[in-house]
C-alpha cells in the first residue's frame, strides 16, 4: 500500500512524514475537488500557493468548482477565484430559485461566463506560456449519453466552455453543455475528485485539495436535493446519474485513503463541514472559508511544500504554522473587478 498524508491545520502526521526518494522520478500532480461554492476553500489554499510562487506540478486536474479554482491557479491570477465565487456566484443573475420555479435555470452559467469574461478575464496568455513548459492541465466532464467522464486541455478558443460544462449540474443548468456534437453535465458525477485519472497519467505524488472533511463519505446537496424529488418522479436516467455519482465517489474516497504501491497522496482538507453551502451561501460565510483556507495553504507549504518542490524553491518568508483558527488573517484586497489587481499573474500584495 502506497502512503496517505492528511493535511490540516494543527494535525501532526505531515511533521513525521519522511519523503520516498524513488518517488521523485513520477509526476507531481494536483487535483481539486468540486463542491459549488464551497471551492471558496480551495481559493483560499491556491491563493497561498500562488503568493509563495509554489507550483512545482506537472499536472492539474479539476472538476466543476475545482476546474474553475484551478483555471485561476495556472493562470498565476492571486484572489481571482475568491472574488469570482464572493462577487458573482452570490448575485441573484446566477444563483435564482425563482427563476427556477418558472422553468429557467437556478444556476445561470452562461451569465457567469459572459460577466466575467467581460469584466475580470482570465489571464490565458500566462496559462499557454506554462503548457509550452510542460504542465498539463485536464478538466472533467460528464457524458450525458453514458455518464463517462471526459478529461478535457483547454486552449483559448474552448477554456470557458469546458468550464461551462464541467460545471452544469443536471437539472439545475437545464439543457447541458454541447462539446463536439456532445452533451455534457458537470464532472462530479462521474469523477468528482479525478485523483485515479492523476495517478492513471503517470503521478506518483498528488495533492488532493477537498471541499469537504477526510474520510467523509460526502453526498453533495444537489445529489441530496435530486434524490428527494427522483423519489416522486420516474426520471431513471437522473437515477443513473445518482448511482453512477454514489459509486464513484465511494472508489475515489478508498483509493484516496488507501493508495496502490509507489503513490503518495497529501489530502488537503477542512477539519469539520465548511459553513459555506454549495449554492446561496452569503459572502461573510464564504470569507470565513477563505481564510479557513488560506490557513491550511500555509500549513502545508510550511510542513511539506519545501520536499515537495525540490527543482522550484518554496519563498519561505512568507509562510507560517497557524496556530488558531481565528488568527487574524491578512486578506487580499477587495477589487471589485479591477482588472489591475486581477489580471496580474504576479500580484504581490496582501
């Protein structure tokens, strides 16, 4: 069995983990997890990331939340994700349960993508440059035809629409998201944490950032909210898509915890159930979760970053062991969409 690292402020096992030297010769991989606006979280982690310039990944995976966290990581764009997920997921254009009720969308993606393709875009450029580098970056889709899960590279010309489709939740985005002549709805339904596909491309070591505490045998509140209504319907294919989501949940949460021979795995998680919900959560709580994050970016970075980045050097100024859960935290400057602040694939202040 390979070695499994649980990473969260205050716990002691990162301290005595010792580095496997035949390891280094795999590929280093990050995977992030979905989980609506929950991904605030992982915002918080990958914003420390990107301030101690620590990306030493050869692969990138993420589904939903997690491929949208992960589009502003190799981007280089510090606070882009958190002022995504605290401006617009919270403005009643995306997130509307009365529009619902009448038939609409309750979670409009293609408003999401237009306002901020508009007014904060991401910084693609910088993104090519690190392809041309080597890193690989793969977002997760779900076919509609067969509930497989696709791994998509964007380029320029795509990037928002696979993020589009790795994210439309059945039923609450109605119609899907059409990718070469095919119907796709978000990712976590058949691979929410595509951390058997990192390790299927060739990684030895990943890093999984989750959305939800270890070992939680997690049902999304979507997933909970469509299970109650399939319960007065005979929608047997959203009854495909609960079964198929329930099983591969179940197989990457063993795999995460048990790994095969010659794989490590860090898992980076909240201690307890975020305060944030998937959908309708109010900005003070999705701050909470930020920093909450951002804390255990730290943590990280401060008891394994350094082993984990031996051919790129962790800036170990500005890391520090959290040592209480309400400590203060500096936070970003709010931007209110400035493209500055925003754009900068090196922004330096705090």
């Amino acid at each position: 069995m390979g070695t499994y690292i649980p990473v969260t402020p205050g716990k002691i096992a990162p301290l005595a983990w010792l580095p496997d030297p035949l390891l280094a010769t795999g590929k280093l991989a990050l995977v992030c997890e979905g989980g609506g606006q929950r991904g605030i979280f992982t915002a918080g982690v990958l914003d420390e990331f990107l301030k101690a310039e620590f990306n030493p990944f050869d692969l990138l995976l993420g589904t939903s939340a997690g491929a949208q966290n992960l589009s502003a990581y190799i981007c280089g764009q510090r606070g882009y994700a958190r002022h995504v997920i605290t401006r617009y997921t919270t403005d009643k254009q995306f997130f509307n349960p009365l529009r619902f009720i009448r038939g609409g969308h309750l979670i409009d993606l293609d408003w999401l993508i237009s306002a901020t393709s508009d007014e904060c875009p991401l910084d693609i450029t910088h993104a090519l440059q690190r392809f041309e580098q080597g890193q690989a970056f793969y977002m997760c889709a779900s076919r509609a035809d067969n509930l497989h899960a696709d791994y998509f590279t964007p380029h320029a010309e795509n990037w928002l629409d696979i993020i589009k489709a790795s994210s439309a939740i059945p039923g609450f985005y109605r119609e899907g998201v059409e990718i070469n002549g095919v119907t796709y709805h978000d990712g976590g339904i058949s691979d929410a944490v595509p951390v058997i596909e990192a390790w299927r491309r060739g990684a030895t070591r990943i890093v999984v950032i989750r959305t939800v505490p270890s070992q939680l045998y997690y049902t999304p509140e979507w997933v909970k909210r469509m299970e109650r209504w399939l319960e007065k319907s005979n929608l047997k294919h959203m009854v495909a898509m609960m079964k198929q989501h329930a099983v591969s949940y179940h197989r990457t949460q063993k795999f995460i915890e048990s790994p095969p021979d010659g794989v490590e795995i860090v898992e980076i998680y909240p201690r307890s159930p975020l305060a944030s919900n998937a959908l309708g959560s109010r900005v003070n709580t999705l701050m909470q979760d930020y920093r909450l994050g951002r804390r255990s970016g730290r943590y990280f970075l401060a008891t394994l970053g350094e082993r984990w980045a031996s051919h790129q050097p962790v800036h170990t100024s500005v890391l520090r062991v959290p040592v209480a859960s309400n400590d203060n935290d500096v936070l970003l400057p709010e931007t209110d969409g400035s493209a500055a602040v925003l754009h900068s694939p090196h922004e330096s202040s705090d």
